[in-house]
C-alpha cells in the first residue's frame, strides 16, 4: 500500500501552482512590455501595440493623406491598428499559449481546472 494512499503531494502541488502563477505573471509582464507592428496600404499608415494590445504609435505618411478622401486614410488606420492587434494576438499565443495549457491540460496532477 502506498502511504498516504497515493495521494499527489500537497505542498509539491502548491509549488507547481505558485511557479505557473509567477511564470504567467513574468509573460504578462514581457508582453505589456513589447513592441509590436502592423501596417496598411503598403506601409504608408503603420501602428505600433505592445504585446496586450495597447496602441503605442501611429504613423501616417504624408503621401497617405488627401483631404478629399479621407475615408480611405481612416480605413487605412483601422487596417493598420488591426494587423499590429493581430501581431500582438500571436505575441500572446506563443508566450502565454504553453502556460494556458500548463493550467487546463493538466500540468498540476490532481488539481482541476
């Protein structure tokens, strides 16, 4: 018979738990902090979000800008801010992807999620 009735380790299980925590908290943390690009319209409007999704930047050329269609220029930024949003989506996937799944594909034994 296996003492404690082969029960995971409680305080091993806390650790692990508290690591995870703290990984995830580092990653946020690197994605809050990093940079990243989209552009539109072969570059002439480009937007610049950190890892989290906030716009940091926005670049217009000035080639881009025409008074009487300004339409175009604002799809232009939309198009812009979206690819960087998309960028920084995929920052996020490949930085909290292995810890999300750390959590929920049973990375803690015994521990539901």
């Amino acid at each position: 018979m296996i003492p404690g009735g082969g029960q995971p380790n409680m305080q091993q299980l806390l650790q692990q738990a508290q690591k995870m925590q703290q990984d995830l908290q580092r990653a946020q943390e690197e994605l809050a902090a990093t940079e990243v690009d989209g552009q539109a319209g072969g570059g002439l409007v480009k937007a610049t979000v950190t890892g989290a999704g906030e716009l940091r930047a926005l670049k217009i050329d000035p080639k881009a800008v025409d008074p009487e269609d300004t339409e175009t220029l604002a799809d232009l930024i939309v198009a812009a801010v979206q690819a960087a949003n998309q960028n920084a989506q995929q920052l996020q996937a490949q930085k909290l992807g292995p810890l999300a799944q750390g959590l929920g594909g049973g990375g803690i034994p015994g521990l539901p999620l």
